[in-house]
C-alpha cells in the first residue's frame, strides 16, 4: 500500500538524521505497478519517496517515469530495481522526462543486458539506459544529478545519461557541440556509484554521459566510484556552446573501458584497436567547445586495460585548460595515458604530479595561448609528448617544468618550448 504523510510528520520521523520536506510517498512492494509500487509513487505527486526495507527487489516491465518539475529524492535501502523486462528494451528504466533534479541512493539498477556469458562478454547485448534525466529546452538554473551508493549495470545504451542537447542521442557523436539546448547547467556528484557491464550495446554508449548544450556549464563532482567494462567511455562529459566543464574526481577507478567498436552485433575476439573503424573508446573523456574551459582537478586514479586513452581531455574555441592531476596510476591503456589537447584561443595548463603511466603523455596547444606543462614526481613509461608549434621561430610557444621525473623513452618536444 501506499503511504503518503505530510512532510512536518515525517521529519518527525525521521529527524535528526534526515530533514524532509514536501509531499512523501513509501514503496512497500516490489511489483511493476499498483498501490505500493515505485511507479504508483512517482505518479502520486510525491517528491520524497522511500522504498521501505522489507522490498528485496522491484521488477518492472516498463519506463519508471517521473514526469513533475519538483526534484525528487528517491532513497532506496539495498533494493535493485530489475529493468530486464522493460519493453521495448530500448527504453531506459528510471527516465526524469522533464529536467527536474534527481537525488538517488542505495540503489542497484539493472538494465538486464548484462554479461550473462561471463566477464567482458558482449553476446547478450539487451537493455536500454539506466537512468535518463532529459532537460527540456526552456530549463533554467542547474539541473542536478546526485547519486549516492548507486549502481548500474547491464545497460546497452548508457548508463547514466544527462542529455540538455536537442538532438538526443546524436548528440556529442565526435565531439565539436553540434546540437543545441537550455539556459541551464549540468551538475552531477557521483558518491560511491559503480557503473559496470554498461553501454555494451551499440556504438558510443557510455557509463556516465553528460550532454550540455546551449548557456551553462557540465560540473561533475567523483570520489570513491568505479566505471568498469563499459562499451564506450567509462565518462563522457560534452559541452558545448557558452559553459565551462568544472570537474572534481578523487579516489576512483576507470577499468576495462571502450572496447564495444563494431557496428551491429559484437564478435567476441574480433581485432578491435585504435587504428581500425568504428571507434574504441576511453576511460575518461571530456569534449568542450564554444566559449569555455576545462578546468578542476582529478586525484587517486586508477586508470588501467581502456582500450583507447585513459583520460582524453580536448578543448576548442576560446579557453584553454587549467587542471591539476595528482597520483594516477594509469596503465595498459591501448594509447596515451593521459591526453590534453587544446585549439583556438587559449591555454593549455596542467599540473601534473604522482603520476605513473607505462605509456605516453600527450598536451597539445594550437593558435593563440601557450602550453604550460610542469610535472613532478612521476614515471612516464614511454614518451612525453608535447606539440605547440606556431611555426614562428620568434615566438615561445610554451613552458615545460620536470623535476623528479622518469622518463623512460623521449621528450619528443614540437615547437619552441622552454624548459624551466
Ligand atoms: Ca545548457
Ligand atoms: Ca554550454
Ligand atoms: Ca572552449
Ligand atoms: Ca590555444
């Protein structure tokens, strides 16, 4: 049955330890629908919503929409909520239809596309997205994904995805901000959630995909999650138009992403590299272009067996980089370990420090701005690579600072840069 209590009564309730306001609904079984189901909660008009303990599991058949404009906090307690039967199974299984905010925790989310065959299998390719919060053209403010102890896994599309582009799932293909969308910014903080086994179904379906058209800013906010044997990238952040990306992740893992590279069905052993056509995809991937920068910090990474770059961060337009990146163990990458490249107007600024990668490392600089590189305390395996060649000889085209460093082949170095 279910529940539904005044705001004031469930602080009582439940406070101190959490404060509630605005109207509260109780799952209290695990059926697709009917009173006391999740969906019948959604629809209930309630923006708080609690899936009482005694649910072990909720099956659903189809979409679990949430159509209000009011954010909506859905506390799980250990439940998984199982979208294998969702028909069709391209549909996603939680779906935020109208951009409102969407706090989710104690979850385990299920596409049911999963590797059935076993580990880093792609035979069972079933399942559409996770979780889909679509941002309607006239969305003003931030729109706000907060998920906390939250898993997701067996999707064929992605597996969280937040798409502010209008043109849907085209959008961001390739990168450059084609597309365009709302007034509003993205920002997503990711507490303890693991995507894994996701985006195996198609071309470009990614663990975490953020699309970010039009004014505004993609923030994202990481500590102690994973993004493992995703089909594309573990992350993709895409930004286009007026915005910055702002990133802050710490203490997280990217493994065994972007290997899913065939149009139509996958054959498992199928030479799948850099080199050929379609595409692998990274572990990490930030594409910003139009005015705006890349800027943040990332720390206590793993970053091992992606099937292209580790972290693949590329800049457009006017802005430049400034990021700081400290402690990433990043290695078995098919290319470079880490990779920044900017065009246009701006610089490209990185502080690199703890860094250990058995393959290269790569910071690009086209147009206007320098390339203003330090790195300490690190082992580069291979090449470090830099590039910042404006062809005049008159110029100083970028500053590159090394101190405590290994590295293991070249400073393979184009353009005229000085070494502090
Ligand atoms: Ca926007
Ligand atoms: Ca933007
Ligand atoms: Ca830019
Ligand atoms: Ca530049």
């Amino acid at each position: 049955m279910l529940e539904r209590l005044p705001g004031a009564v469930l602080a009582l309730v439940l406070a101190p330890s959490i404060a509630v306001a605005g109207p509260f609904a109780r799952v209290t079984n695990g059926d697709n629908d009917g009173a006391g189901s999740l969906r019948a909660a959604l629809e209930s008009g309630a923006t708080k919503i609690l899936i009482a303990r005694s649910v072990d599991e909720i099956v659903v058949t189809e979409t679990l929409e949430y159509t209000g404009t009011a954010p909506l906090t859905l506390f799980g307690t250990g439940q998984l909520i199982d979208g294998s039967g969702v028909e069709p199974n391209s549909e996603p299984v939680i779906a935020v239809t109208e951009g409102a905010n969407l706090s989710i925790t104690n979850l385990t989310v299920d596409a049911g596309g999963g590797n059935e065959f076993g580990p880093y299998n792609r035979l069972n390719q079933g399942g559409g997205k996770g979780i889909f919060i679509a941002v309607p053209e006239d969305r003003t403010g931030t729109v706000r994904l907060n998920m906390w102890n939250v898993t997701v896994m067996g999707t064929g599309n992605h597996g969280v995805h937040v798409s502010d582009c209008s043109l849907a799932d085209d959008c961001g293909g390739g990168g450059g901000g084609g597309g365009d969308g709302s007034p509003a910014s993205v920002a997503v903080r990711a507490i303890g959630v693991l995507i894994e086994d996701s985006g195996n179904g198609k071309q470009d379906a990614d663990g975490l995909r953020v699309d970010e058209r039009g004014d505004g800013n993609i923030s994202f906010f990481a500590i102690n999650s994973a993004f493992n044997d995703v089909g594309a990238d573990g992350v993709e952040l895409d930004e286009g138009n007026n915005g910055d990306v702002i990133i802050n992740v710490s203490n997280s893992t990217f493994d065994f992403n972007g290997e899913y590279c065939v149009v139509g069905p996958f054959i498992p052993g199928d030479p799948c590299d850099d080199d050929g056509d379609p595409d692998v995809d990274d572990a990490f991937d930030v594409d910003e272009a139009g005015p705006g920068s890349v800027r943040g910090s990332v720390r206590n990474l793993t970053v091992i067996n992606n099937f292209d770059e580790g972290l693949d961060f590329d800049e457009e337009d006017e802005g430049g980089f400034n990021v700081r990146i400290t402690n990433v163990f990043a290695q078995n990458n098919a290319d470079e370990g880490i990779k920044l490249s900017e065009e246009d107007d701006g610089n490209n600024r990185a502080r690199l420090r703890g860094i250990i990668a058995d393959g290269d490392l790569e910071f690009e600089e086209e147009d206007g701005g320098l390339l203003d590189i330090a790195i300490s305390g690190s082992f580069v395996g291979d090449d470090m690579k830099l590039a910042a060649d404006d062809g005049d000889p008159t110029t100083i085209d970028g500053f590159y600072k090394e101190r405590n460093t290994i590295v293991i082949d070249e400073r393979d170095f184009e353009g005229d840069i000085v070494e502090l």
